[in-house]
C-alpha cells in the first residue's frame, strides 16, 4: 500500500450513473485516442521497432487462473483486453505501423472459453494494421526486426519474454551473410511511455473520475452498513457489490477493511475479524474502471461516533491532511505535499503528548516515523502505484496539469506501546484521497467520500 481541497468539480458523469464497460468488452472508447498514443510513442523511437507484450495468464491452482487482467503499458497504446497478445510499432513501415498477434478464432475453444477477437477483428475493432495469429509470432517477429537500429522493450518484467526476443534477435543475426542487419541496441521502453501516461488526457480523467465516484459511494455504504458485531469481510463485501453495480468489475487492489488493532497494520487484507464498538475502522478501497485505478481511505468509528481521544488523532491527520492537498499545485514540487503533512503530524503528536521536542528535531530526526512509516501519496493512473519518475536528475520534479496523485497521511498507534497512554493504543487513521493538478489549483477526484467528522457522524446518525 503506502509508497513511500477540496475543490468541487463539475463532473461529466455526474447525474449518470451508467455502467462502463470494463477490460474485456471493447465499447465506449474512441479508438483513434489509441492511433495517437501509438503515434506519439513512434515518433520518438525513429529508426526502431517497439515490441510489448501483453501480461502473462497467471495460475491461481490447478486448472484454475487468476482474472486476465492486460499489462498497462500494452493496454494503454492497444485497449486490446485478450491475454496471448503482442503488439509490434514498425515506424513507417510500407505494410502498416501497427501489428497485433492475437489468438486466432476457433469455434471449438471459443465454446468453451468465451469469444476470442481474431485476427480480423483485431483490425477492425482495434485499428490493427496487419494482424497474425500469435501461434506464429516465432515465424513472423524476426523479420519485423530485420534493418532496425533499436528494440524499445521493457525488459526484466517477463523473463521469459526477454529470452523469447534475444532469441528472434539472434536468428536475425544469423542472416548477417545475407546482408540483413540486426538491431544492435535494446532501449528502455519506459522512459518514454511512462512520461506519456504520467499525464492523463481528458478521456482518462474521465474514467478515473468514475472510479473514483464509484469509489466514493461504497465508502459511503460501508459507514451506512457498519456496526457493532459486523465482521469485516460483510463491510468488504459492501465495498465490492457497490463496485460491481456501478460497473467496475474488479478493485484496483485487494481492499484493506481493518478495525481496531488490525487498522494500525498497512497491509491488513485478511479482513476477517468481528467489529467491536469502540473501535474505528480503516476502510482502503478503490475500485477500476476500464483499467484506471481509484485508491481511496476512510477512517470512522464502528459505532458511528468518535470518542475523544480518537477525535483528537483523527482531527491531527485531516488537518495534514488539507494542508498536504493544498499543495498540490502546478509547479510546486513533488515532495511539497510530503513535508507539510510530516511537519502538522510532528506538531500534533508532540501536542497530543506521544512524542517529546521541538517540531524541527522530530522532523529532522525522523522520530514522527514510529507512528507515521510511510510516505504521504504516490502518483494514480492505470496502476494504483502509477509510473512516471519522481525525481528529475536528483531533484523532486514539479507538478504539472495533468497528474493524479493521492495524499495519504496518517497516524499508526499500535497497542503494547508501555510509553504511551493506552486510550490511544489501536487508533489507526488514514485519510487518502486521489488529486488531479489542474491548470489554477487541483481538483479532489475523491470529494463524494464523507471525510470530516461531522459528515461521517451526520451519515452514521441517519443509518
Ligand atoms: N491502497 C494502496 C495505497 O494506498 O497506496
Ligand atoms: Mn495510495
Ligand atoms: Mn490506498
């Protein structure tokens, strides 16, 4: 989970409610949006061939898969939502710039496995220049290689993969006598195709604005469904049937649903025990949307109102909270959000009593870090943890229109702490909302969410 303003927005899907179609049904999505991601991309990889496969189908158990879900990059220049694809970029290529290998239709297997696109289709709903049956790819890819300088590849991400493409490279070697040249260098796809998705378009704030509006509203129904007695997996279970309805058909990440002790543990997903009166309950769930993540966390009390000293903790990180999202704003820097929210937290377990010293010495030392480990936000897109570099030659970059980031702050008071008053063991508070920068400020993707005290207890009081 944790990587290291509210500004109201009129969105575009505001009174609708309409499902999205998800991975795996090609619908909505203008496609010439892809023609000009592929375009852009080409036109920075002159004399080269761009090769990207899509993710492998991963076994759960036997005879049995985990969901497909397509490798981001690859979806992102394709929206081709098949597994056993691969997608070739010949910049100026006579016979077309685009090639897609596809598995090729097959009544029998298509009976039992769902429909499959086909070759033909893979030009016509996807925009394929040339498209091939992926059982041939060992026949076919070298000769695609022949003459180019470069491949632009992401390797290390699928060794086998990476072996497979040192192999179609070596066979085109071996024509050297031929006169056929071999491409002589391998360039790092990511660089320049994680700089294009660190800034999202207008047809992808669209679909992060939905899931994060659908987001909302399951946290929403989680405080609505919570009580005493629950258990945590009937408030998971919320969480994803409001996800489901609205149209995402899968979390963009395993949902965190922790009560009492297990809200100070990060990565609780276990979501398995009774919910006891008294406690708070930290709910981190985001749902996807035609494979863009929303990743939001609300933090409430099982019984629908605070207790003091849970006010006291809760009030802290809210207040770190707004000041960190107020400085997300073009051109400051990326690490702006992370130092204000980590100097209110210091201020406030130093007034809280928890830790003792001046605020520059806590910051300075890093003695905040024994309640607060993790780091304020991380940028969103496709993936929940999205691409794009955070430092530019060793210095924080500047936030530009265009990128999405969460600000996350929170405070982790485990039980067992002898130094500390116990009222205050088990209080785990995150408050995560996912930000776009806009041209004069920032938007809240994530505003629909109840965040402040009295809006959580309003909701809770009219269960
Ligand atoms: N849910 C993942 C994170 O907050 O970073
Ligand atoms: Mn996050
Ligand atoms: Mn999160």
């Amino acid at each position: 989970m944790c990587p290291d303003v509210h500004r109201s927005h009129q969105s575009d899907i505001a009174v609708s409610f309409q499902t999205t179609r998800p991975i795996g049904h090609n619908g909505a999505m203008d496609m010439t949006v892809f023609s000009k991601r592929r375009r852009e991309l080409m036109d920075h990889m002159r004399g080269g061939v761009a090769i990207l496969p899509t993710a492998p189908v991963r076994t759960r158990n036997r005879d049995v898969d985990f969901p497909f879900r397509p490798d981001s990059d690859f979806y992102y220049l394709t929206h081709f939502p098949e597994p056993e694809a691969v997608a070739v970029l010949v910049p100026g290529r006579p016979h077309g710039e685009f090639i897609l290998f596809c598995r090729d239709k097959n009544p029998e297997k298509e009976t039992w496995e769902g429909r499959r696109t086909g070759v033909d289709g893979a030009q016509e709903q996807y925009g394929a220049d040339d498209a091939f049956p992926i059982d041939d790819i060992d026949d076919i890819l070298p000769g695609l290689l022949e003459n180019r300088e470069k491949v632009f590849c992401s390797m290390g991400r699928n060794p086998e993969f990476d072996h497979r493409l040192m192999s179609w490279v070596n066979e085109v070697r071996a024509k050297a006598r031929n006169g056929v040249h071999a491409p002589g260098e391998f360039v790092d796809l990511d660089h320049i195709l994680h700089e294009m998705r660190l800034i999202k378009r207008p047809e992808e704030l669209r679909l992060m604005r939905k899931a994060a509006k659908i987001s909302a509203r399951a946290h929403r129904q989680a405080m609505i469904a919570c009580r005493p007695a629950a258990m945590e997996y009937e408030i998971e279970a919320e969480l994803l049937y409001e996800f489901a309805k609205g149209g995402s058909r899968s979390p963009a990440y395993p949902p965190i649903v922790g009560g009492g002790a297990n809200s100070c543990i990060l990565h609780y997903t276990e979501n398995s025990e009774e919910l006891k009166d008294g406690d708070l309950l930290l709910i981190d769930a985001g749902a996807e949307v035609d494979g863009y993540a929303a990743d939001i966390t609300r933090t409430f009390p099982v019984n629908g109102k605070f207790g003091d000293t849970q006010k006291a903790v809760y009030e802290v990180v809210l207040e770190a909270q707004l000041a960190a999202i107020a400085k997300v704003r073009a051109g400051n820097h990326w690490n702006e959000p992370h130092d204000t929210a980590v100097r209110i937290l210091a201020q406030g377990l130093r007034d809280l009593g928890l830790l003792k010293g001046d605020v520059d010495g806590l910051v300075e030392n890093g003695d905040y870090k024994r309640f607060y480990m993790h780091r304020t936000g991380h940028w969103l897109g496709m993936d929940v943890h999205d691409v794009g570099d955070y430092k530019v030659s060793d210095s924080w970059r500047l936030l530009e229109p265009g990128m999405v980031l969460t600000v996350e702050p929170g405070l982790y008071i485990a039980a067992g702490n002898k130094d500390i008053p116990c009222e205050f063991w088990n209080i785990g508070v995150r408050i995560e909302d996912d930000v776009l920068v806009t041209r004069d400020g920032n938007e809240v993707l994530s505003h629909e969410a109840p965040k402040t005290i009295s809006e959580i207890e309003t909701l809770m009081r009219g269960r």
